[in-house]
C-alpha cells in the first residue's frame, strides 16, 4: 500500500477530506503523495528538503513552499527549482547550511513559523478549508501514527528528517490556527528509509561486518548509540537470541518513540531498553558495557567527544566499533553518462555531507588510537544496491535537470540487472586496554 493510500484510510477515518501539508528532511514520497490532480493535498511546505529532484517537483499539482537554506549542497538544486517554477513560494534562511539532521524548526523558529503560516494563509484566502477541531486525539490506521490537536484548517505535519525537536517548538503557535495532525510510523521517512536500508543486503554485509568484529555475545552488555528507527538493535537483540542486556541511545524522541513500537511488534521490548541520550555526553558509568557500536552517528555530532565517551563507557577488554559514510571515497555508480552530468550525480551523492565536527573520512582511525583503543580493525567497505529507486538513486539524480535526468533514465535501464550504486564507508574497530 502506497502512502498516499494510507494518509487516506487515515482521513477517512478522521472525517477529513483534505489537509495542508508541510514535512521536511526525506520527503520524496511526500511529495510523490502529492502528484495527483486529486487526493487529500491541498498545499504542500517542504522544510529543508534532502535530495529532491527538481523534474519530480515540476509534477506537483498542488501549491508549493519551499523553505530552505541559503548555503550547502542543496542550495543549487532549490534556486533551480524555484527559477523554473516561478509560482512556488520560497523562504531562503540566511546563513544557515541545513543537514539531514539540523533542527531547523528550533534553529530558525520565527522564520519557518511565519513563513509557513503566510503560505498557508495565502492559499487559505484563495480556497478555505472546513475548520475541523480536535483535542488530544490519537492512534493508528493503516500503519499511520497520528495525534491531533488545535482547531482551524486541518495542517497535517509530517516528519522534519532526522531533526531531534521535530515541530516541537512550533507546535502551540500552529495549534491556535490550525487543527494539526501530527504524522509518524513505519510507513512514513524517515523511519520507512531508515528500516528499508537496514534490510538491503549491501548496507547489511557492512553492518554484519561491524557486528563480527564487535565480538558481541548473549548477555554481554551493549550499548548502541545513536540507534535511530532501532533496526540495527533489534538486529543486535536477534544476534544475542533476545538474551540481551542491548542499551539503545538516541538524542531524537520522535526516532525513540518509533524505535519502542517497532521492537515491541517484534517481540524484543524485552531485551532492549531505550533511552534518550546525547552521544557527547553519554549518561553512564565508566567501564560500563562489553561492546558500543554507531552507525552513520560520528557524521553529524562533535565525532572526537563522542569517541572519547564510546570509550569511556566501554569496560577494559571490551570493543568500541563505528561505521561512518565517507566523503573521501568516490562511489561507484555503474551506468555509462557523459562526464558533466557524472559530475552531478557524484555531488549529488555526497551531498549528505557531515557536520562541523562530525567525521565521514579516514580520520576515524587515527582518532580511535587517539582515545587509547588498540588492536584496531581498519575496515573500509563498499555497499552496493542495485535498486534504481533507492535512497541513494535519490541523491543521484538530485542535482539533475529534466534533459540529463531522461539520459539517467535510460542510461539505467541500459545498464540492466548490471545498475548498481556502492557507497562508501569507513569500519573500525577498536578494543579499550
């Protein structure tokens, strides 16, 4: 079932016809659930949106505001599309480089607020909705988490990527307008990508290669930090047949909130406990687990206190291992293109980028002998996905326009069963003396 599908039986069920739309981060199928002439969407805000192609957007049928940073890799792609779509509304926030995992709605909170009420309200005046009104009501159809709160046109709000505070900070001012309805679940980015990557046999022979070396055993105590939608927990759990104890650590509650429900279908709640934790500054003893692992965590938090406390926590004879995307390694994308628009999708592919303090190069390893871990495993590894509608393929084909994005089409479909995209990664594994 589509999620367009879905957001249905959810209205359905609510007695909404149509709402506006505003999400941010992973949007792609967001976006794609607005490209009916028809359906539920009566406007559409994206927030700092990751990797959206602008042929995709040159689709939508319904009104458009894009609020967006003026600085790093996604800037290019949002001028673009907001010079050959004259209509769209645009909201440039100065001076702000916007990543995956930036809180923008507490970063930049009167700005996204007024803009997406003027968007809103602009499209308001044109074509109202029914005000609906609700209170504290929540639940789950279809797969679709939601609650619903305020009073007003109904404002429905999707998740803001990998943002710690989501729409927190926006949301008492957006509920005196608007009757919200706040969106979650497996089935919705960016825990649906999150769960999906976990499962794809490239990225999982990388994880599986990490975990090996970790050395992890049943009733050994480990610590996950930065777990997310909690996939590579459970995978951890499963690996230690649901003996645990497995500690699972993440700054964001709206990933911790999802990553309970998800072990609990799953029948590991029992095994894993979930806390909210900042990976810098980790709330633990020393000497406290028997394994710590991240996963494309080091990328986006300040890499050298983290390492330091993945250390710190980790008992002597006990092993600390991360994996992180790396930036100074080039992907391999298997399609015949010319070199200009080659050089576009590999930005495009890099386009995730790290943070100030983050790592995503080589460093790891010697920052791992600079926190005292020893007998270390240099592990630089590729995952390869030969799904043409990957995550990955996304980002490619970010940076294209409708001409080069045909020739990628069918550069791709020439390629055949032969397509793949691998991306790089840096594995290390340390042991603490």
């Amino acid at each position: 079932m589509q999620l367009q599908d879905r957001i249905l039986k959810l209205f359905g069920h609510l007695g909404i016809e149509r709402a506006h739309f505003a999400g941010g981060g992973f949007a792609k199928g967001l976006v794609e659930s607005c490209l009916a002439d028809s359906g539920p969407v009566a406007s559409l805000t994206l927030v700092c949106p990751v990797s959206i192609p602008p042929a995709l957007i040159s689709d939508l049928a319904r009104p458009l505001a894009l609020i967006s940073g003026d600085r790093g890799n996604s800037a290019g792609t949002i001028k673009r599309i907001t010079a050959d779509a004259p209509g769209v509304y645009h909201l440039s926030l100065k001076d702000y480089e916007p990543f995956l995992w930036s809180d923008v709605a507490a970063d930049r909170t009167a700005e996204v607020r007024n803009g997406l009420i003027d968007f809103v309200g602009t499209v308001e005046a044109e074509n109202p909705l029914p005000s609906v009104r609700h209170s504290g009501n929540e639940g789950n159809v279809a797969g679709i988490d939601y609650r619903l709160e305020g009073e007003g046109p109904p404002l429905a709000l999707f998740p803001l990527g990998l943002s710690a505070k989501q729409w927190e900070p926006l949301l008492g001012v957006l509920a005196e307008k608007y009757c919200l309805i706040q969106i979650g679940g497996a089935y919705v980015e960016p825990i649906s990508n999150l769960e999906s990557r976990a499962q794809q046999p490239g990225h999982r022979g990388v994880v599986g290669s990490l975990l090996d070396h970790l050395d992890i055993r049943a009733s050994s105590p480990v610590l996950e930090v930065g777990c997310g939608s909690g996939a590579i927990t459970r995978w951890i759990a499963e690996r230690m047949d649901g003996a645990g104890p497995v500690t699972a650590v993440d700054i964001n509650r709206f990933l911790l909130r999802e990553a309970g429900r998800l072990a609990e279908a799953a029948g590991l709640s029992g095994a894993i406990t979930f806390q909210e934790a900042n990976a810098e500054a980790l709330p633990f003893d020393n000497d406290n687990f028997d394994a710590v692992a991240a996963v494309t965590v080091l990328e986006e938090v300040d890499a050298g206190k983290a390492i330091a406390e993945m250390a710190r926590v980790t008992r002597p004879g006990g092993r600390v291992g991360v994996m992180l995307r790396s930036i100074d390694i080039t992907p391999i994308v298997n399609v015949d293109l010319p070199d200009d628009i080659m050089k576009k999708v590999y930005a495009g592919l890099g386009s995730t980028g790290a943070a100030a303090k983050g790592c995503a190069d080589a460093s790891i390893y010697r920052r791992f002998s600079g926190v005292g871990l020893t007998d270390l495993q240099i592990l630089p590894q590729f995952s390869a996905n030969p799904d043409p509608n990957a995550l990955h393929a996304g980002h490619a084909v970010s940076r294209l326009d409708p001409e080069e994005r045909a020739a990628w089409d069918a550069a791709v479909a020439e390629a055949g069963a032969n397509y793949f995209i691998a991306m790089p990664y840096h594995v290390a594994v340390g042991t603490k003396s």
